[in-house]
C-alpha cells in the first residue's frame, strides 16, 4: 500500500519542480522583518525557507531589520525615541545604538542560525567593503540627524559570497560619503532591499511584513490583491487603497522595479513558510507586482 502522505510530499515536489528549474541560478533579495523576526516557529521556518532556496540554486541575499530591537535598547537606556515622517531621528548615541543592536546582535544571530541550521551564511552591513554609500536624507529640509539615502551599492562583496554558495545576511548600515564622508548612516531596511536587489539586477524582491499583502479594502483580509502591474500600483496610491503604512513598503517595490528587478512581492510572515508558498506554488501567498503581468511567476 502506498503511504498517502509520502505520495503528497512527492506531489508537493514535482509542483515546484517548474518554479525550481526556472529560478535556478537566479538572485533574489529578501527583507526581513515584523513578527517572522521575534516569533521563534515562524524564525525558524523562514530559516529553513532560505537555506533550501539556496540549496536548489537560488542565489539569495538577505536584508534585515530590526527596529522592535532597538526600540528595546533605547527604552533600557532610558532614551525617546522620535520619529519624522516614519524615519527614526538618529542621533550619535542613537546610531551607536543602531550598530550595536543590528550589526552586532540581530545581524550575527541570524547568520548563526543559519549555520547551525545547516545552511552557509555570512554577516556583514552596509559598512563593509563600502558596500553602501549614503549621504544624510532630509525630507522635505528637515534635519533627522545621521538618517542616509544611499547614493552608490557596491555589489561586488556580495557577489563573491553569492559565487560561494553563501547567503549574505546584510544589517542596513551605510558608509557616509560626499560631506558625511567617514560617519555611518542608519538606512530604512525596506530602502536597502529595494537597492541592492536593483544592483544586483535581482529576478525578485521580497518584502516580508506583518499583513498579507495590499488588500483593496483594509478592514477586509479576504480582499487581498494577488497581482498588480506597475502603473496600476500609481493609481491605487492615488486613490488612496494604498495608504499609510502600506505606502513605503510599496514605493520601494517601485523602487526596485524601476530599478531594473523583474518583480516583487509584497507578502505576509506570519506564515508558516510564506516565501516558498510564494515562489513554488502557483497561487502564492501575497501581492506580487511587476511592470506586466504578461511576464509568469
């Protein structure tokens, strides 16, 4: 008698088998963060959902956050924190505080677990090997201190990791350069990802958030929207769908997109592996924009 659940496992297999051949070889960005980042089931199902990307042929660069993190060691420190505009005011204490939590703590954790997980990963920020360059942003002219946009991705540290069969597990710190050259820079995570997917020509960026993708009715998580072109993504901030929270996580999916990556997705981490529900079956799991629709999965 055949057992029903090893002939389900196989069937799971050859389903995805299309999706493994045609991403094989590919890069894809994925940004980590919200509860898939502090959840320790979900932390170890998006562990196990990277390493075996990278064993079929995937070559995957992670980006991580941390802001939950930081929020925690500023309050134990006994400091505000305040933000413009979404943006954390980074001060010099503050952004001592941003590298010690994201490139120390949480980068180093996450490439532990993947090694001890049986994957190969390597730690690093924005700060090595120059990798990202940034000067200080100001929106709209106000000052919020050593907050950066980046002005240059230097992909070449990356792509010699990639070369090796490793992933890269990227914290969103950036060298100062132009006038700020010398000090470090706190980058928006989301931003980071946006631009170092559109650097490395990436077929995919991957935003893991806290919802299940844009929704055409906030109050409604059934009216989820599976796929979006990148000019009706304009219209739907427009007309206000697209708003609040949701606004800088899609306009870095604009970024990366305009930027060169083939597509995005927009799709939800508290899922039990949400990335390979995504990549591998032909419904998905969340939003997936791209310039056409006529390009498949």
């Amino acid at each position: 008698m055949i057992d029903i659940n090893n002939a389900a496992r196989a069937e799971v297999l050859i389903h995805a088998l299309p999706y493994i051949k045609q991403f094989r070889g590919k890069t894809m960005v994925v940004k980590y963060g919200g509860n898939a980042m502090i959840n320790e089931e979900l932390k170890t199902a998006v562990i196990q959902d990277l390493i075996l990307m990278s064993c079929v042929g995937i070559r995957v660069v992670l980006v991580h956050g941390g802001g939950p993190e930081i929020e925690g060691m500023l309050n134990a420190l006994g400091r505000e924190s305040r933000f413009v505009q979404g943006l954390r005011y980074t001060d010099e204490e503050t952004m001592e505080v941003v590298q010690m939590v994201l490139c120390g703590k949480i980068n180093k954790d996450i490439t532990a677990l993947i090694e001890t997980s049986g994957g190969r990963a390597l730690g690093l920020c924005g700060i090595d090997g120059a990798m990202l360059q940034a000067r200080q942003y100001r929106p709209g002219g106000e000052d919020i201190g050593l907050v950066g946009e980046i002005v240059s991705v230097n992909t070449r540290i990356l792509e010699d990791i990639l070369a090796a069969g490793t992933i890269p597990v990227v914290s969103s710190v950036a060298l100062g350069t132009e006038a700020d050259a010398g000090r470090v820079l706190n980058i928006n995570a989301d931003t980071a990802a946006a631009k170092i997917a559109a650097a490395l020509g990436a077929e995919k960026l991957i935003l893991m958030t806290d919802v299940r993708g844009i929704l055409k009715d906030v109050n409604d998580d059934n009216s989820l929207i599976k796929a979006l072109t990148r000019s009706e993504l304009d219209k739907l901030k427009k007309n206000g769908t697209v708003n609040k929270g949701m606004i800088p996580k899609v306009d870095c999916c604009a970024l990366a997109l305009d930027g060169g990556v083939k597509k995005t997705h927009i799709i939800d981490g508290r899922l039990h592996h949400a990335l390979l529900i995504e990549l591998f079956t032909d419904e998905g799991i969340g939003t997936m924009l791209a310039a056409s629709l006529l390009m498949e999965n």
